[in-house]
C-alpha cells in the first residue's frame, strides 16, 4: 500500500503550475486545462485536509482555471474584432511564461546576493576617520567641557553604580520538608510514646515553613485515619495519637 504526501513548498499558484507542466511534460501553449485543473484543486484539497491555510491567491488562480475550463466547454467560441476565435487560454499562458522567465534568473540573482554580503568594502582609513570627525565635531564639543560638568557626570555615573550595588538580591531556597517526609517524622515520634503535643512539634522546628509542612502533615494523617487527635483546655493547644492506640484505651 503506498500512498503520497503533498506540502506546500510552492511560492506560489504559477509555481505549482509550472510544476504540473514540467512534471508530465506538458506543452506549456497548449494546456490540457483540464488535467491541470483537477491536479490544481487535488494539491488545494491536500492543503485543506492537513489544515492548512490556503493562500488566497491561489483560490483566486483556481477559479480563473475554473472559468477557463468553462469557456472551452460552451459550444460558442468567443472571437475577436478581426473575426478569430479567442483561446481562453491565452491569458494564463502569457502568464506563466512572465512567471518562467523571472523564475529562471531568480537562483543567479540569490547567489549575486550572497557573493555580495560575503563581500566587505575596503576604504581609506584616514578618509573615513576624517569624515566621522566631521560629521561629530568632537573639537567643538570639548571646547565646552569643563571641571564642573566632568564632576557632575562623575557623581552621576557614581550614582547609578551605588544603585546597582544595592539593588534587591532575590535567592530561592529550596526547603527540605515535604508532606510525605514530615508524616512519616510524626509517626516515627508517636511511636516512642502514646501521644505528641503540637507545641512540642513547634518547639522541636521553629521555622514557619516547618510548622506549615507539620500541620498540613496532620491534617492528612486525620483524613487517612492513622491519628486522632485531643484537643486541651481553652483550644491553646492538641494532642495527636496514633488511632489504633486511642481504640485501645
């Protein structure tokens, strides 16, 4: 089983044109307009089903090969002021070969661009150094320095270097707890004894990250049923025990 796969490398409708035409070695002023036709809207279909974007131009180069494919199928020609029978083709033919002919010279005109930015214009050394000095002045604007202002722009740029030296320095540090790491310290401690205070948790790790990670430890350790917890008079401070133990009693 084979099957094809299209992509839009065209940079254009003429392009691909002129791709069906070389493709099956077609005479270019004598168009099967048809065959071209159901090949130009087939690559457009492709397009559409790879959700793709067709460019409008070639929507437009669709339908004008559409409109010529009609014209050679009405059974009165169109003829011309002299009496001669018009081919409707001869528009797009004269196109394609404007196309053809700009196409065959673009490669040669690339290359030229490239030998030429590979290129680096040489020059007179003091010519140039001249022409920048004339065109900055830099005599005319030291004539008007003096101490005062190569104080003033000294102080200035010491400004700005005393700014930059205090400037808020922001460090992340990675905290050595987590959740799971703090339940199993909690169920290693109640396990030396039959209950645990959390102002002794506290007391043990005063940092307010330590007591966030131990509390929210708890708090999980209460939804999965492994602890209980007792709570002391006036609410200034709970007791946690292991469930199992608390049945027991």
């Amino acid at each position: 089983m084979s099957f094809e796969v299209r992509l839009p490398l065209f940079e254009g409708p003429f392009d691909l044109l002129l791709f069906f035409i070389q493709r099956d070695e077609l005479d270019i002023y004598d168009i099967p307009i048809t065959r071209i036709t159901n090949d130009f809207l087939e690559y457009i279909h492709q397009l559409e089903k790879m959700n793709m974007e067709v460019a409008s131009e070639f929507i437009l180069v669709a339908a004008t090969l559409m409109r010529i494919k009609a014209k050679m199928l009405l059974p009165r020609p169109v003829l011309d002021e002299d009496g001669n029978e018009i081919d409707p083709r001869e528009e797009l033919v004269k196109h394609l070969l404007e196309y053809k002919k700009y196409k065959s010279v673009i490669s040669e005109l690339q290359q030229m661009e490239l030998d030429r930015s590979q290129q680096e214009q040489r020059g007179n050394t003091y010519s140039e150094l001249k022409s920048l000095s004339a065109v900055t002045n830099v005599e005319a604007e030291l004539q008007d320095v003096t101490l005062y202002k190569l104080l003033k722009s000294f102080k200035q740029v010491m400004v700005r270097f005393e700014n930059e030296q205090q400037r808020p320095v922001h460090q992340v540090v990675e905290y050595p707890y987590t959740i799971e790491g703090q339940k199993s310290v909690l169920l290693d401690r109640l396990s030396l004894g039959t209950k645990l205070s959390f102002h002794d948790i506290v007391e043990q790790e005063t940092s307010k990250i330590a007591v966030i990670f131990n509390f929210l430890a708890i708090l999980e350790l209460l939804q999965l049923r492994e602890i209980t917890l007792h709570l002391g008079i006036g609410f200034n401070n709970f007791w946690i025990e292991k469930l199992e133990e608390a049945l027991v009693d």
